[in-house]
C-alpha cells in the first residue's frame, strides 16, 4: 500500500467506472471536474492504493469538512476485492479519528453493509439520487404573489440564502459568501425567488454535466439541480417547485436531455416529495454509515 499520486487520476477513473457497472455508484464524476476538485488535495497523507503488477487495484480518498456540528470525514474507496475495500477502509477511518475528526462517513449503495459493523460504523439514514428521463413536457409553475424570480444573484446572496435555508439539516456546510464557485455558474443557472420586499426567500441552482455514455445509463448531456432551498418562514407556499420547474427549463435550453438530483432520504421538509411532482423517482440508493467520536450527538435514524 502506497500514498496516491495525481497521476493515480486515470486508474481512479476506470476503478470508478467498473463499480459504476456493478451497481456499487451512481456515477463517474467528469475527469475535468474531478481534476479541479483535487487541486490542493494532500496525496501524501490523505490517500492510500493497493496495487497489482504496478496497477492500481484499490484506492482510498478521505476528504473533511467542516459542518455546523464539528468537522465530518468521508472515506471514498474504489476497489475490485472486499478485503481490499475493507483495508482501505480501516486505514481511512483511523487518518479520520487521528485528524480530529467528530464523524467519518462512508456512503454504499443499499444493501451494502457488509463489514460495516465491524469497522464500528452504522448506518444512518438513505441518501438518494432522484432522476427525471427527460425533459419533455415539464410542468407549468409561476411564483405566487407577492414572490418575484431573479436570476444571476451575487454569490453572496446566494450563499446567504443558501446557509439559511439549510442550517437546521443534517450535517449541513455553511457556504462562504466570499469563494464562489470554480468555474462559474451561468447566471441564469441560478435562480432566487424575492419576497414584495426584495429579500431573499428561496433559491435554487443547477448544472449540466457531461457523463461517459458506455458507463451512465442516463441520456446525456444531464441537466443536475445542486441545491433547492426555502428560507423558513417561506415554506410550503410552492416556492421550491416553481423554482425547480423554471431551473428544469433552463436545463433543457442549455441542451440537457435528462436531469437528476440529491437528496436526503429523511430530509425534515420531505423535499423528495416536491421532487416526485416534477417528474422524478428514486435512480439510485445510498446508505449512509458514520462512525462517531469526540462527543457527536447525532443519532442513528432508522428509515421511514
């Protein structure tokens, strides 16, 4: 077992794609948005590969962030064999506890728990990717009164809204209003629903991706909604939908043939169920398990 290398990025690549085959992901992250996603990531000390003949066979990636509940990890392992998931694993949880992590998590698709509870972790609530096949006849939604859309907000207000809307969710990140994100979104990608008064109640972001169409079962190019948020106070007066339905026509104009979305299978506004009204159901299915240190309150939920 050796430290990555960014040169590793490829072999990460292929070994994503074949559990992508295998029903074991839901997707192959772009290689240009993975390569901008590891700029700055400590390959020495925060990944690990297991090889055969000079070939990676399994790789392990642990990331951190920062939540309103204290630093959570995440173990990402792409490997061929259970025993070398399972080392990889183990090697991931302990750099977790060692940095001083509160949470690591490991997301597997359901049904996979396999060695879970004897690496100490459990499972904790489903996490799933929500797909829409196209994006024909798409509903008809306007803001009701005295709501008005924007589109194209600073980034600030975006991440203001955005860190209101979600800062009572599981295991939520504030969003820095001073570091937009790389590249840029397009400005009519990002949609703000304003109250009579001009402040902020809803908002919602998206993108097209571009997925390898041997491995992705979806059609392509795929329009993804990030982040669909309501301010409370602002809640269950169809905000959220018309926002999403607005965002899923300007998908389709960006030339997005298909669309998916995340979301918390427990999230507290089952947002799901907003979802499910424009057209999408359940792709793929995560299961969440976290292991806990340091004090974590947080307590496993069982599935509804």
């Amino acid at each position: 077992m050796r430290p990555g290398r960014p040169d590793d990025l490829p072999a990460l690549l292929e070994l994503l794609a074949e559990e992508v085959r295998k029903d074991l992901r839901d997707s192959v992250p772009a290689g240009a948005y993975l390569r901008r996603q590891m700029v700055g990531f400590d390959w020495e000390s925060r990944s690990r590969v297991i090889e055969e003949g000079g070939c990676p066979r399994a790789m392990a990636l642990v990331t951190a962030r920062e939540t309103t509940g204290g630093p959570v990890a995440r173990v990402e392992v792409a490997a061929r064999d259970q025993a070398d998931r399972t080392q990889l694993l183990r090697w991931g949880l302990g750099l977790s506890r060692a940095a001083g992590a509160q949470v690591c998590q490991v997301w597997q698709p359901l049904g996979g728990s396999e060695g879970m509870a004897e690496l100490g972790l459990v499972a904790t609530r489903p996490f799933w990717r929500m797909d829409r096949p196209d994006l024909d006849d798409l509903p008809g939604a306007v803001l009701p009164d005295p709501y008005r859309l924007t589109d194209g907000p600073p980034w600030r207000v975006t991440a203001e809204t955005y860190n209101c809307a979600f800062e009572e969710h599981w295991r939520h990140s504030p969003l820095s209003p001073d570091l937009p994100p790389e590249p840029p979104q397009p400005l009519d990608l990002r949609l703000l629903a304003l109250t009579g008064q001009g402040t902020p109640a809803a908002v919602v972001w998206c993108e097209v991706e571009e997925h390898d169409d041997t491995v992705d079962r979806r059609r392509q190019p795929v329009g993804v909604v990030g982040v669909v948020g309501t301010v409370p106070g602002h809640r269950r007066r169809g905000l959220a939908f018309a926002l999403a339905a607005e965002a899923l026509r300007r998908l389709r104009r960006h030339g997005a043939r298909s669309a998916s979305l995340y979301v918390d299978g427990l999230n507290p506004t089952r947002a799901y169920e907003v979802y499910r009204r424009l057209g999408f159901t359940i792709g793929f299915e995560y299961e969440v398990f976290e292991a806990r240190w340091q004090g974590d309150e947080a307590r496993p939920t069982r599935r509804r």
